[in-house]
C-alpha cells in the first residue's frame, strides 16, 4: 500500500503537486497569524471604557477630556535565568507583548499601572541578568508618549522582607522611578504608590523610611481636604494638593482570612479558596492594613499578588480589588482592568484575555486537518463514502 501510493504521488503532475504544498502552507500560515495576531484583536476590541459620572448627586457624565483612562494589571513574573526555560520565557513574554501593545493600539489608556511583581527572579538575580531582564521589559511593555507608565514594588522585584536589601531596592527604584509614599496626581486624582513589602511593622531601616514618608504624605493630603486650611495650624505652611480622596496602589492586599467570599470566572480556584491567608506573606498584616485605612482614607485599593481576582469591602466603605496576573503562566485566562476616573467617582471594568486553551485547541484541530489533508493525498487514508461503496458492492456479490 505504502508502495502504491508513493507511486501514484509520483505520478502527478509537478504543478499539482506544488499547488497542494502551497494549499498546506497557506493553511499552516494562516493558523499562525490568527493564534498569535488575530486573536489578541478579536478578544480586546469587544472590551470597552466604563462610563463615569461627574458624582453623586449631578447625575451627568463627564467629558472625555476630565476622565482618566487607566489600564491596571498586575504580576507579569517576566521568567528569569534561574527558573525560566527559553521557551517557556519565548512563549509567555510574547503573549504578553502582543496583549499589551494590542490593548495600547485599540484602547489608548492615559495611563498604565502595573502593580509589582514585574520580575519572577528580581529576589536574587546578579546585575547582568537584572539587566537583560529590564531590557526585556522595556521591549515588551514600551508605551507611546502620549500614555504613561506607573511600576509598583513587588516582593518578587526586591524579596520578601527578609530578603529585601537596600541595593535592592535601590535597583528597582532607579529603573522605574519609585518610592513608597510616592504621589502620582493626573488630572486632580491623587494615586498612592505603596512599598507593601516594606510595611512589615518590625522596625526595619527601609520599613520606617517608607512608613515615614507615607505619614508626611498622609499629612499633606488629609490638609487638603480640609476645608478651611487656614484655620489649622499644622496645615499652614503644607504643600496644597488637590481635595481629591486618593487611590492606593499596592501589591500586597490589604488583611483578610481568604479567598473564601471572591467569586467569578477569574477568582481562585475552589480548592484554594478556604485555604487562610498568612499574614505579612499573603496579605498585609491587620496592624499595617489599618494604619493604611487610617492614613489615607481611600476610596479605593488596587493590589495584586495572590494571581487571582476579588473584591473587598473594608470597614463597609472602601473598596479593594485585587487583580489577576497578566501570565499565562500563572492563569488559563489572565485579564486587566479598565478604569475611568475623575477626582469624586470611578468605574472600573475587567477586560479579559484569549484563553490559552482555547488557542491550543484550534492548534490541535488544525494539526489534525493537516494530518488528515496529507494522508488522503497521499491516498493513505480512506475516503468514507469509498469505504461504504465496497462495503455495498461486496455485499450484492455475496
């Protein structure tokens, strides 16, 4: 049989046999395009920007010039040279860049916060490696002037509090500009960029100089929205900021017992769930958690760090969401969150990625037609009607 078909494959004319090589290559092209270009556009352009109000009591929306467009992820763990296989690291790092310059392309946030983790081995790896891992992002994650770049510390960036160094910290700062206690305001909204790592409570050198400058910006900003400034003695001589509650963003969540309450499709999985949360390590500690409340008063807290998606209401008013990772490799359906907001409300809206499952299975179903396209031209495989016809055609000799 082998013999016979190679024969008959011989036999056709070149030109047939050229245009059936094309027909498979275009086929082959074609999946690749649409897997790793398509689908990202496909997937994306569904998502839109929420609609804010002006607040609570005008009842009219606001300008598009007065609202801010914040994109909001968290958790890109780009895979360093200790853990990560080339490609493992190919693979992730390119969905990623195609997710974010695609989400950049047909969204055009005004700005992009990236809430800590940023690196998987920042904990530990040696300058060359810090270095190759920076330019790797900077290649993946570059923004168009017109959209800005906001990087929060996360434990993975600088270790956990036992691991984390001054040269560490050092490092992550000069890359990406940061402090804790760091004011971001656009647009008359205040952001509050906060090294949760460093709010272990112990004493620490690195722990009081960012607990020190979370207070002096805690002062400043409680100033601000006092009405009458000039009557308070403390608040004469203080910079003014804009009256505007701020808005926390952090890596750590604030305390609580666990997944237990979260729900939806991006929550953490069943098993996980109940499992309770330890303090200083997968949440921030009760203590460090109120001081932040107490500093701040915030109406809302952004964070990352457990991979996973849920919303919080702390002490019945203040908002928390913790958003999912940005990796594949860390989730199936990775997504961000689209925020509109002015200096008295928000909206925020998650916008989900394409699943990893979902494109594996259109690679194993066009693998399969290929297969299937090659056998049969090759006169290997059976055509069923063929099958049936001697099937009938045995039968009436019979």
């Amino acid at each position: 049989m082998w013999c016979s078909g190679s024969t008959t494959v011989k036999s056709l004319p070149l030109k047939r046999r050229l245009c059936f090589l094309l027909k498979l290559v275009c086929l082959v092209i074609s999946v690749l395009i649409f897997c790793e270009f398509l689908v990202y556009f496909m997937v994306i352009f569904q998502c839109q920007w929420p609609e804010v109000k002006g607040g609570a009591h005008t009842g009219k929306k606001e300008t598009s010039s007065s609202v801010l467009k914040a994109m909001i992820l968290a958790d890109t763990h780009l895979l360093g040279e200790i853990k990560g296989h080339w490609l493992d690291k190919l693979r992730r790092e390119w969905q990623m860049q195609r997710s974010f310059q695609t989400a950049l392309w047909l969204l055009q946030p005004d700005i992009v916060f990236i809430l800590g983790d940023v690196f998987d081995e920042g904990k530990w790896s040696l300058p060359k490696a810090w270095e190759d891992d920076v330019r790797r992002f900077w290649k993946m994650f570059q923004c168009p002037v017109s959209t800005e770049l906001v990087v929060v510390v996360g434990n993975h960036d600088i270790g956990f509090h036992y691991e984390m160094t001054t040269y560490k910290v050092n490092r992550f700062e000069k890359v990406f500009n940061f402090t804790s206690g760091k004011l971001i305001t656009r647009k008359g909204i205040n952001f509050v960029l906060v090294n949760s790592v460093a709010m272990e409570g112990d004493g620490c050198a690195l722990c009081r100089s960012a607990e020190a400058k979370l207070v002096a910006l805690s002062h400043k900003l409680n100033c601000s929205q006092q009405k009458l400034n000039h009557s308070n003695k403390r608040c004469r001589d203080v910079e003014e900021l804009p009256a505007s509650e701020p808005i926390l963003l952090q890596h750590y969540p604030l305390y609580r017992k666990s997944d237990a309450e979260c729900s939806g499709e991006d929550s953490a999985p069943p098993e996980e769930k109940n499992i309770p949360f330890k303090e200083k390590y997968d949440v921030l500690s009760q203590e460090a958690s109120q001081k932040l409340l107490w500093w701040f008063h915030p109406r809302l807290i952004l964070s990352g760090h457990t991979h996973s998606a849920c919303e919080v209401l702390h002490e019945g008013k203040t908002p928390e969401i913790s958003v999912p990772s940005f990796s594949w490799r860390n989730r199936n359906n990775p997504s961000f969150i689209m925020g509109s907001i002015t200096p008295t409300d928000f909206s925020l809206q998650k916008c989900f990625l394409p699943y990893e499952s979902r494109v594996f299975a259109i690679y194993c179903a066009a693998g399969a037609l290929l297969v299937v396209l090659i056998l049969a031209r090759l006169q290997l495989l059976t055509p069923p009607f063929y099958f049936a016809q001697r099937l009938i055609s045995k039968h009436k000799a019979v």
